[in-house]
C-alpha cells in the first residue's frame, strides 16, 4: 500500500533525501518536499503546514544539523500536534529531544539499499522497533571507510605541495569531510588531478 510523506530534513543532507524521495517516488508513493511541492507566490510556511496535514507519514532525517534547525523542529512539532505517524531515519545518531525518543525509527547509517527496505517494510508493514532511536555512536558503509583510508593517504601526499595552497586546503580535510559526507566533489577532483604534476615540481624544486 502506497502512502503520502511529508519529508522534514536539513540541508546540508539535501544529497542524501534527493536519493531517499527518488527512491520512495519509484516505489510508489507520494513525496512531500520543499524544493519540489513548494509554490512560489504562496506563503512558503503555510504550504509546509498543508504539506505536513496531508500527508500520512512524517519523515524526520536526524543529523545535528536537523535536530539543531528552528525550522525542522517547527516541522516536527507540528507533525506531533496533528498525531502524525512519525519515523524518524537516522542519518547520525545524536541526541534527542523527549518527545521524539518513542517514534519508529529506521537506521540510514550503514547501507542506504539495505536501510531503505527496511524503511519502506516500516511504512507499509508498521511494526513495533522495539528499541529507543540510537543517540550515540557512528557507522558508516565499508565505501565509506574505504573512501576515508584512500583520502588519507591522498591527504598525506598533498603535504609536499604546501607552496601551492589550492591543494592542501581541499585535500588536508578530505578525510573529516567524507566521514561528515559534506565534501565538494568537483574541488576535490579537481585538486587530486592536479597533485601529481605539483608533486613531480616538488620535488624537482625543493
């Protein structure tokens, strides 16, 4: 049984709910959000309040950023009002306020296909998790480490080409901003082709 979502979150995960609403889209359901439902020449926040009043389900993407948003928490605590079905998709585990330790919850952290059919078997099959949301700990895919090793090492060799600036700066904090996932792909692309030709005028320089 398809249902209609309304899908709260912060933008810094806009990468991640572009994927999550296209997949809920595929299976068939109705998706509620903001860059794609809001209607310009409309008060932005009263189409939310419709948003959230229609919609059968509310999803609530915890991060930090999310659970330290004014506008996410005017979200949920709307959806809260109106008795809305709330599953909350763990995108980090961080602490919560009271009210929303008791929803469904589904753990986004490790393997986002795994995750995400476990999501849906929630919407359409709900269940009792059980358990209170995780507010401690992190994981992450083995992509995701994998990624993190390799841009260590990539950060490592960036060192030599410290006269250069433009290299370090994107590849000195490559390693932290893959594992927050909030990294620019084309700078970093960019910086990691130009690393060996820098790296061959190190040397030859100094």
């Amino acid at each position: 049984m398809n249902s209609s979502l309304f899908l709260s979150y912060c933008r810094r995960e806009v990468s991640f709910v572009n994927s999550l609403a296209a997949h809920l889209e595929k299976a068939g359901h109705k998706v509620w959000l903001d860059y794609h439902s809001l209607v310009p020449g409309s008060l932005w926040f009263d189409q939310i309040l419709q948003g959230i009043a229609d919609a059968e389900v509310f999803l609530l993407v915890v991060s930090k950023e999310s659970m330290a948003s004014d506008n996410a928490e005017d979200e949920w605590r709307e959806a809260l009002r109106l008795n809305k079905r709330i599953i909350l998709v763990i995108f980090e585990a961080v602490e919560l306020p009271e009210e929303l330790r008791s929803c469904e919850w589904v753990d986004f952290r490790q393997g986002f296909r795994q995750s995400f059919r476990a999501l849906s078997a929630q919407i359409t099959f709900p269940q009792e998790v059980g358990t209170t949301p995780p507010e401690t700990g992190f994981k992450a895919p083995f992509a995701v480490w994998l990624t993190f090793i390799v841009s260590l090492l990539i950060a490592i060799l960036a060192v030599p080409t410290f006269w250069t600036i433009y290299i370090p700066y994107y590849l000195g904090p490559l390693p932290l901003r893959i594992l927050k996932r909030d990294f620019n792909f084309a700078h970093v692309q960019s910086a990691i082709l130009m690393l060996v030709p820098f790296l061959v005028v190190s040397a030859f320089v100094f």
